[in-house]
C-alpha cells in the first residue's frame, strides 16, 4: 500500500532486472520525488517501506556503479 508521500510517483525498475544473462531478477525500484529526492523500494515486495535518499547522494551511488 502506498503511502501518502509515495502516492503518485512513477516507479521505474532497472532494464537489467532479470535479464536473460542469468543475473537475480532481485531488484530495486527508483522513484523521483519532490526537490530531486529518490525514493526506493524493493520490486518484490512493494508494500514494505523504502527509503528516501538526497540527490547527492543518488549522484554519489550511481557514479560508483559507472566505475
């Protein structure tokens, strides 16, 4: 069940979320909110609680995956 501060947002999953290459079809799902801020989710179970971040620190994380 959404809450009031994720009602309405769009949800999007990685492209490489189960892929065919054999990697865990585990995954986390990303929502842009308000003043830039991310929220995230686990795609299995969209009912638990996820977490907020900043966008410094979004940028911060996905920059380390680039390397």
């Amino acid at each position: 069940m959404a809450s009031d501060r994720t009602r309405g947002l769009v949800w999007r999953k990685s492209s490489r979320s189960g892929s065919p290459q054999g990697w865990d079809s585990s995954c986390v799902e990303i929502a842009l909110g308000p003043a830039g801020v991310v929220h995230v989710r686990d795609s299995k179970d969209t009912s638990r609680p996820g977490f907020v971040v900043g966008p410094g620190a979004w940028e911060f994380f996905v920059g380390g995956l680039k390397r």
